[in-house]
C-alpha cells in the first residue's frame, strides 16, 4: 500500500470514528422494517439503495453537527476528549454541510414529498443536539431524531402517510431514550458539573435506569401495536420474544453500572433488537 493510500485510509477512518458510523445499526433496521411493510415485500433495489444512502446521509450530518455544537464541551469531558483531535473542525463544517446535501439530492430522487420534507428531516435531527442547553427531556429529542427513519422508509415506498410506520416511530422515541438514558449515566458527573441538562443529572442514576426500564417496557407494546397496525402475522410477534430477552439481558448489564457493562448493554444489546425486528418483519411479509 502507497503512502498516499494509507493516508486517505487513516482520514477515512478517523472520520467514521468521529461520527460513529458504527451507530449507524441502530436506526437502519427500523427504518427496513418500515420499507418492507410500505412495500408488502422486498421493494425495488433502486428504492432501498435510496433509503440506505438517505439514511447514512442524513445520520452523518447529524452527527457532524452535533460534534460541531459540542465542540468545547468534548474537550473537557474525559470520556470524549478525544474527539476534536480525530479530525478539524473546519473538516466537521465540510462533513455536515456536504452529508446534508446528499441526504436532500437522496431526498429528490425517492420522491417529492420526501424532497419537500427533507429540510423538516434535518431540523429534526439537528434539534437534538442543542437541547441539552435547556431541557432534561433531551433524550426524547435524540429519539425523535431516529424516529425520523420508519416514517421516512414508509414515504419513500409508498409517497403518503400511515398509521402503522407513526405507531412503529413511536416505538423508536421511547427505545433510544432509554438506552440514552442508560448511556447518559457515564457523563452524569460531568454534566451535572457543566450546567447541562439530562434525566440523569435531574432524577439520579438509580431512577434513570428504573426509567429506562419503564421505557423499553412501553416501547415493546408499541412493536406489538405495530404488528397489529401493520397486519403482521405469527412469525413476526415470535420474533418478538427473544427481542423481550435483549431488553431484559440490556438492563440486566447495565444495573453493573462500570463502563465495559453500558458499552455492552448500549451496542450490543441494541443490535440484537434492531436485527431481530427486521429479520422478524422482513420473514413474515415474504414468508408469512
């Protein structure tokens, strides 16, 4: 391999690290389970080429801006002070602006309600990462953040609203702010130090995670709502049980409280969910 080769594989890979490209699991699953729903199938390759690269798109922007507004504040927080370092902040402007773009031409070629919503979809995702400036509810806006995906799969399949991907979407607001709530313990020294906002800094550690639970709890009723909504079958709710274990598993790791368990139960234990729900949706509609 050149010089020149492993240099832009280096900026590549500091770049993915920057925004946690690897994070990118946790929406995508949700956003395929709405598409092969909208679809009554496995859509046209054009249409999930599409909804992936709108999805990849839309979630580095978002994370580029929120690297960007948190820009000092990860400098003096242990756990991320790191960051900064991986790439300039004139890069992150250029990575947000040019992710932005994409997501929006992405937007224009699926079809023109998504074209006309796309700026809406942004302000969305860029919402969160301010509001931990004013509000303890901040990890309700991250989950409406993601919650962005099934409905925008549904649009792009079918170009008109339902109930089933809202329903589906609601689901994804009460999942990711419980497992930001379990991520969140990690920083609760340092935000409660640094004037932020979070469930954790206002309710404790021990109530944040009792929280959590609660939480996961309702969203798992919504994924059984959404089968109903959606006219899912059996294999779909079967595959709902062990997505119950992943959750129980998760909050079982996480009452360890060190940060080997919250990494495991945050990634790990969410993988599985995501994966499990879109294989289990994706089997009932072909298979069911």
């Amino acid at each position: 391999m050149s010089a020149r080769a492993a240099e832009i594989g280096g900026r590549i890979a500091r770049t993915l690290t920057f925004i946690r490209f690897s994070h990118t699991v946790f929406a995508l699953p949700f956003a395929l389970g709405a598409m092969v729903v909208a679809a009554d199938g496995w859509p046209s390759w054009r249409v999930v080429a599409l909804i992936v690269a709108a999805m990849v798109f839309a979630r580095t922007a978002a994370m580029a801006f929120n690297r960007l507004a948190d820009w000092k504040l990860d400098q003096r927080n242990p756990r991320t002070a790191g960051r900064h370092k991986l790439i300039s902040r004139r890069g992150a402007v250029a990575l947000c602006a040019g992710a932005a773009l994409g997501f929006v031409v992405m937007a224009r070629a699926i079809n023109p309600l998504c074209f006309a919503l796309s700026p809406l979809a942004l302000g969305i995702v860029f919402f969160y990462s301010v509001t931990k400036r004013f509000t303890s509810l901040c990890h309700f806006a991250l989950g409406l953040a993601l919650a962005v995906s099934p409905v925008g799969a549904w649009l792009a399949v079918t170009g008109a609203f339902a109930f089933a991907p809202l329903v589906l979407a609601a689901a994804v607001v009460l999942w990711v702010a419980g497992f930001d709530l379990i991520y969140a313990t990690q920083d609760h020294d340092f935000d409660q130090a640094a004037g932020l906002h979070s469930l954790v800094v206002r309710l404790g550690i021990a109530r944040s995670l009792a929280l959590a639970q609660w939480l996961h709890g309702g969203m798992y009723l919504l994924l059984l709502a959404f089968g109903w909504a959606a006219g899912l079958g059996a294999i779909y709710f079967t595959g709902m049980i062990p997505v119950a274990g992943a959750l129980i598993y998760e909050h079982h790791v996480a009452k360890r409280g060190d940060l080997a368990a919250i990494n495991e139960a945050f990634f790990t234990s969410n993988a599985v969910v995501g994966a499990i729900f879109v294989a289990a949706t994706l089997a009932d509609r072909l298979m069911g």
